[in-house]
C-alpha cells in the first residue's frame, strides 16, 4: 500500500491522505502557501497576524472560545503556526468526527469575522516585546540573523513584525491580504491516522468544492546571499551571558546536499555524543546547551549554531566551535561515528511511522513546500552516504567567505577583536 495519497479538487484544492489504520487518532493539518517573504516591508508581520485573526470568530462560531470548544468535542485541540513560506493550521481530532473537523476548518478559512483587530493587535505586541530589550534593542538572535543574511527584504523581517509594522497593520490590510493569498490554489489538506482516502475527499469537497478560485500571486526571489567575507554583528546587552547564533548560507530545499546537510546537523548536536556537545559541553565545560539547526526554504536558507556563555568564555568558545566545524571540513569523518549516526537517524525515520504529526509534516508539508519525499527515499539516500561525501559538503558549506556570526550581551571590545580575527582565519 503507497504510504500516502493525493487528491486535487477542480478549484485547485489539494489533498493528502496517510493510512494509518492501526491509530485511534487522526491529525488534520491545513497548510497555507503564504508566510513572511510574502509580505510588504511596511507590514512584517501581517502573516502571523492573520493567523491569530483566524481565531477571533467565524460566521459559524462568534468567538475564538467557540471555535476552541467545537474542536475540544471532536477530541481536538486547535492551534496554527506560521513560517517564511506557509501558515498551518492544525488539530488532533477523533477519527470518527474528521468531517466535523473539516467543517471547522472550511468557517475558520473561509468565512473569518474579523473580529476584536485592536485586542489581538495588543496580544501580538506583547509577543513580539518579547524581541526587544528595555532599552527597545532587538535582541533576538534569529531576528538579526535573517536581518544580516537578507537586508531590505521580506526574508530579513520578524515574523512577528515590529511594533511600528505592527501598528500599521488594520482590518483593510488584513482583509486584502486574506483575499491575495487565502484561494484554493494555495491550500494543501492533509489527513494522517485511521482515515479512508475516498471519505476524506468526499468531506472536503462537501465544504470547500464551491469555494472559487482566484489569481495566485508568488513571492519575491530571495536575493544572492553576500558571500565576499565573513560578517558579524555585535549587540550590546546587560545579562549574565552572552548569546551567539553562527551561520552559514544554504541553496535550498532543492539543492541535492540537502539530506548530507541534515546528516552533517546531526553529527554536530544531535544528542549527548554529538561533535558541538561532546567538545564544548562535556569536555570543556563552556555551556549548557549547543544546537545547529538547518532552515530549508524554496531557493534559500542557512545552516544555525546556537549558544550561550559566560562573557569570559565568550573567545574560547567561539575558538573551539570553529574547530569543530574546520575538522568535519577537512576530515573526512571516522566509519564509526557515521554508521552510528546514520543508524540514529534510520530509527527516527522509523519512529515517524507511528506519528501522525511527523507525516503530516512529511507528505502534507512536503506537497506545499514542492518537497515531497518517503521514508524510502530517505532510508535510501542515508545508507549511500559516504564519509567523502560528507566531508565534500562540509567543505563547501564550512566557507570562511559566507560566514555570518550575531553576538548579544555583555560582550567587550577586545573579546570582539580576537572573535573577529578567528573568522578571519577560519
């Protein structure tokens, strides 16, 4: 049996089945082609904003409490998220009340009241205070990273916006922004659990078949990443550590080193024996946590390395991160430690087969994202992988040119001058 399939409605509507018979629950999963890079520079956040507006109340379900207890009687809890290319709106439901589920969606989608715009407006204010110090300073590491990598474009922006966008942001610019980018042809719904195929298709034309199709806009290309030296920037900020985000550019999602990359991530800080962990936690003692994160968008992205540490520290471990990352680029990596980390990531692909939320993600997410891939293919692909492979890679991602390094807190001026020398020398 294929481990998943799709349907595609006349209005452009897509559907993504994932039999899970032997579950007694279904996941129910809307993804929306529209997040960040397709805003207006005058309006970041708005996105996220209409996400949260979503929520305020329905022609069906006058309050976002409404909302709330129809999902809680189909078993549900429903909540949303929104990134640089789609916003998801999801739910656990009972398998027997996945048409109920549906319904839910199709008025939360379709039929939004636009209620309560300033309430929500000051909610979201103090979600994105949360970026800001006291002095009104950004100091949110991912926030002044996009900002380094894209300048002066939507990508570079908090997806939560700021308080002047914010601001700006009223129920005429939600409404035509609802109207752009929420049509048919930008929804992928993906059911995973005990579900039937020819059912769930029946539930969803039943409420979103008349729903009639309109333009669909694209956003902008994401601009050429500067790659002509490494480039830093310094935040001062009054705290007890010093936090610091290094990245390094990636081509996107359709660029074939991306499960090395993924592999490359894991063996840097994925679990307690992993490279960043092992040297600068366990052995050296200079922090508490490390992690590499990869951001895969359509024709960009960035590989991401986050820390915290003492002001003290701050040399030595920006020393020993770069060593870490100079060996995985020249050498090629040791036949045990790849066979153990491929082994891991095999059992992680085997774990999603009992997860609803991983293969909504997987198959739901990878139609929206024009990156959909099996387990198989996945499996498949790891177990070719060869330690040359992954030392090539690393050697073309590991580049000292397009190295981008943000700081934030107590640092000092000369701390500043050694880091900025070991980027040099990188």
């Amino acid at each position: 049996m294929s481990d998943y399939f799709i349907d595609t409605l006349p209005n452009g509507v897509r559907l993504v089945t994932v039999p899970m018979p032997q579950l007694h629950a279904a996941e129910l999963v809307c993804y929306l082609a529209v997040g960040g890079r397709h805003e207006p520079l005058e309006l970041s956040g708005i996105s996220h904003f209409l996400e949260h507006m979503i929520f305020r109340g329905t022609a069906d379900y006058a309050t976002s409490t409404d909302l709330e207890r129809a999902f809680e009687a189909l078993g549900g809890a429903v909540n949303a998220s929104t990134d640089a290319e789609n916003t998801c709106f999801h739910s656990r439901l009972h398998p027997d009340y996945l048409a109920e589920g549906v319904a839910l969606f199709a008025s939360m989608l379709r039929r939004p009241l636009f209620r309560d715009i300033d309430v929500e407006r000051r909610i979201i204010l103090e979600e994105a205070r949360e970026d800001y110090n006291e002095q009104g300073v950004q100091v949110n590491l991912d926030n002044l990273m996009v900002a380094l990598l894209w300048p002066d474009h939507p990508l570079g922006k908090s997806l939560i916006g700021t308080p002047e966008s914010l601001n700006r942001i009223d129920r005429t610019a939600l409404e035509d922004y609802y109207r752009r980018w929420y049509v048919p042809q930008n929804l992928v719904i993906c059911a995973c659990g005990r579900v039937d195929r020819s059912r769930f298709r029946g539930q969803v034309e039943a409420e979103f078949a008349d729903w009639s199709a309109g333009p669909v806009d694209v956003a902008l290309p994401a601009p050429q990443i500067d790659s002509s030296g490494p480039q830093a920037q310094w935040v001062s900020d009054s705290d007890s550590q010093i936090a610091l985000q290094l990245a390094f550019p990636l081509a996107g999602r359709q660029d074939p080193r991306t499960l090395p990359l993924r592999l490359l991530r894991r063996l840097l800080s994925w679990g307690g024996g992993a490279r960043l962990t092992q040297r600068l936690r366990e052995e050296l003692g200079l922090t508490y946590a490390v992690e590499a994160n990869c951001s895969m968008l359509t024709d960009t992205g960035y590989l991401a390395i986050d820390l915290a540490v003492a002001p003290e520290n701050l040399p030595q471990a920006v020393a020993e991160l770069l060593n870490v990352l100079r060996d995985l680029r020249d050498q090629p990596v040791p036949a045990e430690e790849l066979a153990a980390t491929v082994r891991s990531y095999l059992f992680d692909l085997d774990f999603t087969c009992d997860q609803t939320e991983a293969l909504a993600v997987r198959y739901g997410w990878g139609l929206q994202s024009n990156y959909l891939r099996t387990l198989t293919q996945d499996r498949n692909e790891l177990q070719q992988l060869t330690a040359e492979r992954l030392q090539q890679v690393a050697g073309e991602l590991f580049c000292r040119d397009a190295l981008k390094l943000v700081v934030v807190g107590p640092w000092s001026e000369a701390d500043k001058q050694v880091i900025e020398q070991l980027l040099e020398k990188f």
